[in-house]
C-alpha cells in the first residue's frame, strides 16, 4: 500500500492502480487498496468509479454513520437512488435515532414509490427513542400521523399516536388528544376513545356492570371544555349504548346552532344512523335543512334516508327531490325516490323521476333501465318506451344512418364484418365515423337476457303500434350490437319481417338468403 501511495503522489496513477489490484487479489477483503483507488478514480474524473470502489471499502470495513451518509449524498447526485437508499439504511443502523437520516430515506423512497417501507423505518426510529427524549417523540409521532394518514393508513396513524402517548402522556395535550380520537372514531375503536377522554379531556365517568356488559350511567365533562370534544363524546356515548346520556350534553351545542356547529351535527346524526336511532337524528337533520348553510345536496340525502327508515315517505320522496335539485345527477337518489314512488301508488312520477332533465355529460344505463322497466306497466306509454329502449340499446350498437348503411348490414353475415361496413362507408363518404350519441356510465348494465327480452317487447310494440320504419332500424340495428349478437338467428328473423311490413325487398331476400343457406332443410 505504502508502495500504490507513493506512486500515486507522483502521479503514476496507472502502476498505482496495478499494486492495487494486485494486494486486491492477494487479499480481497482489504479496504484499504479499495480506498486507493476511489482517490485515484476521483481525481481521474471518474466519479462512478470512485463512488463504487468507496462503496465496496465502506462494506468492507465501515462503521462510521458519516462515510455512508457521504456515500448516500454521492450516489443521490449521480442519479443512483437505490443505492443512496441502501446507503441512508447502512447510516441509520449505525445511528438510528438520528431523524435526519430518517427523513433523507424517507424523501427518497418517495420519490422511488416506495412509502410503506419509509413509513416503516419511521415507526421503528419512534419505538426506539426513549421517554426523556418526549419533545421529539411528540413531534416524530405527529409527523409520521400525518404522513399515515395522507397515505390512508388510519391504523398505523393511530399507532403512531399511541407509542407517543404511552412513552411521554405529561407532553400530551389537548391538541394531541384530538388527534388520536379522530383516528379512534374512525376506526370505531370507542372504548379505547372514551379512556383517552378520562386520561386528558378531564372526562369523569361512572358505570356499572350488568351481566357481562359494563353500562355507562354517568358521564360529566367540564363546561370549559372545547366544543368539539363533546361532540366527539356524544358521538362514542351513542356507540356505547348510552344514549340516554346525550340530551344533556348535547344543548351546548344546539344553542349555537348549525349555521356555527353543523359539522358537529352531521357528525351526531352519522352516530345516530348508524346505531339505528333514527328518531333521535331527526329534529338535528331538520335543523340542518333549514339552515342556508347546510341547504346541500349530502345533508339533504341524509335526511332523505334517515325519513325513509322512519317510513315517512312523503316526506323522504321531498328530500329526495332536494337532492336532486342540487345534483341532477345523482343516480341513487334517483333510483331511490322512484321506488318510493311506486311504492305510493305514482308510477308516472316515478318515470319522471328517473328522467334527467338537464344537459348531464353522460347518462346512466341504471336508469334507463329502470325508466324501462316502470315504462313497460303502462301501456299508454308504450311509445316513449319503444323512444328511452332505443337510446339504451344505442351504447352497445352503431346506429344506422341511410339505406346505404342498411343494404351493408343486410350483405354480410358477422356482426363484426357488418360493423366495419358500416365504418368504411362512413369513411368513404366524408361522414365522422363515431355517432353523435351521449356518454353512457354505470357499473350495472341489465343482464343480457332480460335487456334481450325488453328487445322482444320493443319489436312487437313497434308492430302493434303499426311504427314499421322505427321496427326496421331497431331490428337491423341490432345486427350491429356487441351485446345481442349472441341472438343472431332471432335478430336475422326479426329483420326478415321487419323487412316485409316494409316492403323492403332488397334487404329482406339478402337476409332471407342468409337463413336458407343456414337451414337448408328447414
């Protein structure tokens, strides 16, 4: 080594390298000549070099926590963000209540998509503080709260919490305490929400045991405490079967009324609801509804579906139509509020009810669907049923366009082929290739069957109603459908006849000479 050294301060970089290799081959586990060479490499310009023979040095012998956090900034400079990691994790073994690391690890990690295992390193740094070191717990145990929950970890959030709480509770306050019931109350861990209360909200409670379930018979908190809190309270008493409790505390926050304190009310009401004690959320929902404030379409959900539990229907068909006031849009309120309509005797009001009736981006086959099926008991209706079934039967089949198109759909055989037909056509023509048709959205398309049986009915209405022209378009379109192709023989029977009420030969005999080719014995 004394030897590679001197060459190398002579400048003789090249015989420096060779010793070094050679003491290298005699022995491998040297750090030395690795050290030597990340000199020699370095001053050659030749930073990866250098930065892999320092890398291979610091495995060999290292056990200072600085050369890997060197090691980790040059590996981060030189775009190499595994290895930076692997070097910040070497550091923190060595060092591993040194939050700085920790952080440097976590930003890239993050940046690498990998936040779990940050999280992961963070949780282990707070394990391993001690109780004197509370004011950094506290603060640790925050941070990685906050970063659990942004990564929607409730569970590990509250952990967080916990470890900071149980290794320094004289640092813990009000603020604090807060924190950890929001993430209790969401993780319905109410037992656990109302010790907290006792420990640092100044909560008294007293409960008896009756059988094998403890039975909370007072609660008393003082009259200085944050709004919040007891609501908070309320909402665990609610959990805790002890809602004869909540009367008295909730007046506090009733004298303030919703327009100030109606987060606090949604949140009672979500309590309420939630146990069944649909009365009890009543009047706080009517409260709400007549606040401006909360004149919204959610709040008037709620108290849509709290009323319909209650079997006030009248009432929840009011609320219903609220919300949709608010959110034309809204499918389930909708769906809802036509239900009860039938229920009450009013079919016609319930297909209106499921008739949106301003420009939306898009329509939802759900309601089609269930407009179809109300339409379908009133046989008045029957031509706006044949109207709404088309547009539901559009989002799976191209829609023809002239005679043109028909003839090619008639020609061919494959709903596929007829498709690019249709397409080509379109292209030779000059015409756009898409149909000027709306978006469709839903995640429940009807069953094939059933949407093939309201196909059926649209046909004979079409005959019975003598709407032959319409008859020919719905029969041939759904030559072009990606969903009823599977009922091609049928489809090819039905455009046959529809094809003869309209005297139209050309296209009933190419489908006709489909069907015999078929069936040349039937």
């Amino acid at each position: 080594m004394g030897e590679a050294n001197l060459r190398f301060a002579r400048g003789d970089k090249e015989t420096a390298v060779a010793v070094c290799l050679e003491i290298i081959r005699q022995m491998p586990t040297a750090a030395e000549p690795f050290l030597t060479l990340a000199s020699i490499y370095e001053d050659m310009g030749e930073e990866e070099k250098a930065l892999q023979m320092s890398l291979v040095a610091a495995h060999l012998t290292s056990t200072d926590c600085y050369q890997w956090i060197s090691l980790a900034e040059n590996s981060e400079r030189l775009g190499q963000i595994k290895q930076a990691i692997t070097c910040y994790s070497k550091a923190i073994h060595l060092d591993i209540q040194n939050l700085d690391i920790h952080r440097k690890r976590a930003v890239l990690l993050e940046a690498a998509g990998d936040k779990k295992t940050a999280i992961k390193g963070y949780m282990k740094l707070l394990y391993s503080l001690k109780p004197d070191q509370g004011d950094y717990i506290i603060y640790l145990a925050k941070f990685v709260a906050e970063m659990c929950h942004k990564e929607n970890d409730i569970a590990k959030a509250s952990e967080a919490l916990d470890v900071a709480i149980n290794k320094s509770p004289q640092l813990v306050n009000l603020e604090f305490a807060n924190l950890q019931l929001e993430l209790l109350l969401q993780l319905k861990k109410f037992s656990k929400a109302l010790n907290l209360m006792v420990q640092f909200c100044d909560l008294t409670i007293e409960s008896v045991v009756e059988g094998t379930e403890l039975v909370i018979t007072s609660a008393t908190i003082p009259d200085t405490a944050e709004i919040d809190i007891i609501a908070k309270l309320i909402a665990v008493l609610i959990h805790l079967n002890a809602k004869h409790l909540v009367p008295e505390l909730l007046q506090p926050i009733l004298n303030l009324g919703p327009s100030e304190t109606g987060d606090l009310y949604l949140d009672i009401v979500d309590a309420y609801t939630e146990n069944g004690h649909h009365e009890e959320a009543e009047p706080l929902l009517q409260a709400l509804g007549s606040c401006e404030d909360y004149d919204l379409p959610g709040v008037w959900l709620k108290y849509a579906d709290n009323q319909r539990y209650l079997k006030k229907y009248e009432e929840a068909c009011r609320a219903y139509l609220k919300v949709l006031e608010h959110a034309p849009q809204h499918v389930e309120a909708r769906l809802t509020l036509a239900s009860l309509l039938v229920e009450l005797g009013r079919p016609d009001e319930a297909i209106s009810a499921l008739t949106v009736t301003d420009d939306g981006e898009y329509l939802d086959v759900e309601l089609l669907w269930k407009r179809c099926q109300l339409l379908k008991e009133d046989p008045k209706r029957a031509q706006e049923l044949i109207m709404v079934a088309q547009i539901l039967f559009s989002r799976h089949s191209a829609q023809i366009r002239n005679r043109y198109e028909l003839n090619a759909v008639s020609i061919l055989q494959r709903y596929d082929r007829k498709r690019q037909a249709i397409k080509a056509l379109r292209k030779s023509r000059h015409e756009p290739e898409t149909d000027d048709l709306p978006a469709f959205s839903s995640d429940k398309n009807p069953p094939i069957k059933e949407e093939w049986e309201l196909f059926k009915l649209v046909c004979h209405l079409c005959l019975e109603h003598k709407m032959y022209p319409s008859f020919e378009k719905l029969a041939f379109t759904a030559q072009l459908s990606t969903v009823l192709h599977v009922y091609k023989s049928e489809i090819d029977m039905l455009s046959t006849l529809a094809a003869l009420y309209n005297k139209d030969s050309y296209n009933g005999y190419n489908i006709v000479r489909t069907l015999v080719a078929k069936n040349p014995d039937n």
